[in-house]
C-alpha cells in the first residue's frame, strides 16, 4: 500500500476559506431575502406587477423591495470577503419600509 502526504500550503488553506465564507454569506443572504419575501410572494408579486394590479403604493413598496433584494446580493460577496459577522443586522442592508407587509399581503 502507498500512501501520499499532500501539504497544504497557507495560501491554498486562505483560498479554502474564503470559498467557504463565500457559500456562508450566499447562504445568508438567501434566507435572509427568504425570511421577508418567500418565493410564493416574489412569484405573486411579479404576477401582480406584470399585471398592473398593484396599487402606487404597493408599486413603490415592491420597487423598494426589488431594490434592496439587489442590495443584499451585492453585499454578500464583500462581507464574506472581509470576514464580518454575518449574523450582525448592522452588516446587512436594511428591509425598506413597507417591503415586509407588501410580501406578507402576497
């Protein structure tokens, strides 16, 4: 039997990690635009909007939405990269106002 020892050097080890803190962060962002609007809501929402069934309000809640969805995936790459904590709301663009009861409506 031959076994070989495969030495990982400190910048593959630094690569590792930040692919992993890369998935973290993706997976946070995900449940994190989950946790406000489900997919059954952004499915019936975009109908609602596709539609035009969406009153002025609700129109600008669901653009601020969209807005902010677009945010957070911007985001996620460099929190991941900087190594901050992904649990701190702080670090996490904030929900507008009226996006969360909009997505609850649908």
């Amino acid at each position: 039997m031959t076994f070989t020892l495969k030495i990982t050097t400190a910048a593959e080890m630094a690569e590792q990690d930040l692919a992993l803190s890369m998935e973290e962060a993706k997976a946070e962002c995900r449940r994190r635009i989950l946790a406000v609007v489900n997919e059954t809501a952004q499915i019936n929402l975009a109908a609602a909007a596709a539609a035009d069934q969406l009153t002025p309000e609700q129109r600008s809640a669901y653009v601020a939405g969209l807005t902010w969805i677009m945010q957070m995936r911007a985001a996620w790459p460099a929190l991941a990269a900087s190594g901050a904590d992904l649990t701190d709301d702080a670090n996490w663009p904030a929900v507008p106002a009226g996006a969360a009861e909009l997505a609850g409506d649908f």
